[in-house]
C-alpha cells in the first residue's frame, strides 16, 4: 500500500503550505507588542517552573514528551546537567523548552530532556505567544536562544519536531532546520472500527485476521491484557526488556534499552496517571492452552488528551509465530481503544512495513540545529551531513538494506 505524505490532519504535506498562502492570520496588537519584548531565561532545575510548565502542558497539542511528569522521570533516571529555556514577554510565561545538557566527543549539546527516547518534540507554548511568533524576526530568535546558552553548550539541537502539527505550526519552525531522516505514521481512529479499517483496506485486514485467530485457537486461544494493576505492568515492563534483548542480539545489534537508566526511566513511566492519561500502559498477549501464561507479544503504549503514541513492541519469537502475535496485538489495542475518546494511534519514528500496512498518515519531522561556538558549527554541520546521508539512504529500499546489513556485521 502506498503511503501519501500527510500533516496529522490528512492534509497532503506537498500542498499544506499552499492552502496557507496569502492567509493573514488574525493577531491582536496587545500580542504584537508582546512578541518584541521577548526574554528568555536559563534554569537548571523543574522545580521552580512547575507551576508554568503544567500549565502550559494543558494544551492538547503539546507533545506529552514534554510533560513535566515525563521530563521528571528521565531527570530522576540520569541526572544529567539543565539547561530549560523560559521565554518571558512582559511578565507572563510565553514558551518552555525542557532541555539537558549531554556531552559527546568533547562537544556540550543542548538537546530536549529524554530526546533518545521520544517521537514527536513540540515544546511548549503559551497561547498569546502561538498567536504572534510569526512576527517574530526569525534571526534574532535564534540569536535570543544563543545569547542565553551562551558557555552552557555548544550546540542546541532539538530533534524530530513536526513543523505542522495537526494544523498548528510550530514556533521552533523559525530556526535553523533540516528535515529528519526519520518519518512519523499516524492511523486515526474515526466514528467506528468498520471506518477506521477502511482507511488500510479492511477486506484485506480483516481476512488476515481470521487467519490469526484460527492460529491462536488451534493452540489453546489467548487473553488480551489491557492495562492491568502496577506490579503486573512493571513485570510486563521486565519481559519486554528481555525479549527486546534476545531480537537485538539476534540482529546483532546494539541493545538501546539495556542501561539501567533508561530502564528506570521507563518503569517511572508506569507510574504516572492523569485523570485518563498515561506515561506507559502495557498492552500482552498472553497465550492459553499448552502454552498458558506465556506472552506472544507485548507493547507499551502512552497517551496524552486524544492521542496515543505506541512507544515499542516485542515478540517471542518462538512463540506460535506464524500468527504474528506482534501485529495481532496491534488490531486488539486499535479496536480496543475505538470509541474511548481517542483521534490518533501514532506508531511513531522509523519506517517500518508493519507502520506502513497499519497507518494513512506520514508525518515528516524536522531537527533544529543551532551552534553556540565553534565547536558547536562542526558539530552541527556534521549532524546535517548526516542526517541527509541517512535520508538520502533511506530514499532508496536497495541502499538502506545493504546498510542495515553492515550496521547488523559491525555492531552498530
């Protein structure tokens, strides 16, 4: 199935730009002025911004990567320097930009607080300065974040921000920018699961289901778990980490939840609730029969307001795996989640086939890339090089399987 290149509001990208063109959007001269007298302050602690940050988090379409609570539960984990941006305009709180200090190679880089593991970074902003940023002059912007970085870092860069996001753009957009190499995919979830199918063929899906399931029940059948009390998330949490460990070895390649940092973090997750969200909810499908109390798969997965972002997913590979438990358990937790006030399933970073057969909606991302000293302009043209290599790579089926094949022989 052919993927079209959407905003999250199946709008085509190649054509949302167009459909703004000559639009002059409404803006009060109280916001005008406003945006003029923009400052912008260092803290290296949440603490004192709590108050303003979950204000602002409030906002529906502020990543939930951003949240206060998610913020604090890395910083808990790894303990690493802050350095969060708090722009101010007269006295009221205009953006929060939640960022940490990581050293690399000798080179200090400022980058959003849990960037290794988020997909979609928005900041967060206030409504009086998303009614005005555009006025703002897009140099001195860059200029007013550099000053107040000034020998804290020698990069900002902000990673997989979508410079339109459900039809909102984005202020960071003013920034120096190149284009991910990695893409978002996005299924909404419309009035009813029969209309949600037909958005990835629905005759198709559902007969592959039926071959699942008759799989599954000639094995003994299977529970969905859905959620469920602390500890049994926290051992789900534990399994996911072991079979994530045994895919990756088999790969060859390196494990990215091994450290007992992000494993923390991740665990910290569990524990966050909010009325109806959630930081991590593990979905399993545990097995019956023979077979009972073994989990096929298992996936976590976050929600914030009416959006829910799947953060990762595993198998057991030697486990009835001519059902594809992985893509089994995906179609309970959709159809599961119709009707519960949710628009949006979003899959999250990387292009895979699965994303792809399950979701309409492709999200381009984009990395601001703003150096603070020398150091930091050969860091930051390094990071461009790159990441166009890697897009350029990814372009290409026959290049990027030849370059998953060596990354899979060398370890990386």
């Amino acid at each position: 199935m052919r993927t079209q290149k959407l905003d999250a509001d199946q709008q085509p990208l190649d054509d949302a730009g167009k459909a703004d063109a000559g639009i002059s959007r409404p803006r009060s001269l109280s916001a005008k002025l406003a945006i003029a007298e923009l400052d912008v302050s260092v803290h290296d602690a949440m603490e004192p911004l709590e108050r303003d940050w979950r204000t602002l988090e409030k906002d529906h379409l502020t990543s939930l990567h951003q949240g206060y609570e998610w913020c604090r539960s890395w910083v808990r984990a790894y303990k690493r320097p802050l350095a969060i941006l708090k722009g101010s305009t007269h006295g009221k709180v205009a953006f929060i930009l939640p960022v940490e200090i990581d050293s690399s190679h000798g080179v200090r880089i400022a980058r959003f607080i849990g960037a290794d593991h988020s997909n979609i970074n928005t900041g967060l902003f206030s409504e009086h300065f998303l009614e005005a940023f555009e006025d703002l002059d897009p140099p001195r912007f860059a200029e007013i974040l550099k000053q107040a970085l000034q020998g804290k870092a020698d990069l900002l860069l902000l990673q997989n921000i979508p410079l339109e996001w459900r039809g909102r753009r984005n202020p960071l957009g003013l920034l120096p920018m190149v284009q991910n190499q990695n893409h978002a995919y996005q299924l909404p979830l419309l009035d009813n699961f029969e209309a949600t199918l037909k958005q990835v063929n629905a005759k198709s899906r559902r007969k592959k289901f039926r071959v699942q399931s008759k799989r599954l029940e000639a094995v003994g059948g299977f529970d969905y778990v859905d959620g469920g009390a602390a500890g049994e998330q926290h051992a789900l949490l534990d399994l996911f980490f072991k079979q994530k460990a045994e895919r990756f070895r088999t790969l060859g390649l390196p494990d990215v939840f091994a450290d007992a940092e992000t494993k923390a973090f991740l665990h910290g997750l569990i524990d966050i609730r909010d009325g109806g969200d959630y930081g991590l909810e593990m979905h399993a499908l545990r097995l019956k029969g023979e077979l009972a109390g073994k989990i096929a798969a298992v996936s976590g997965i976050s929600r914030k307001g009416d959006h829910i972002i799947c953060q990762f997913g595993a198998i057991d590979e030697s486990l009835v795996p001519d059902s594809s438990p992985g893509e089994f358990l995906y179609w309970q937790m959709i159809s599961g989640l119709q009707g519960k006030g949710v628009s949006l399933f979003d899959f999250g970073l990387g292009d895979q086939t699965y994303k792809r057969s399950w979701a309409p909606v492709e999200t381009s991302h984009h990395d601001a890339v703003l150096p603070l000293s020398l150091k930091g302009s050969i860091a930051g043209a390094a990071h461009r090089a790159i990441t166009r290599s890697k897009a350029f790579i990814k372009a290409r089926p026959g290049f990027y399987r030849a370059a998953q094949r060596v990354r899979a022989r060398i370890g990386i």
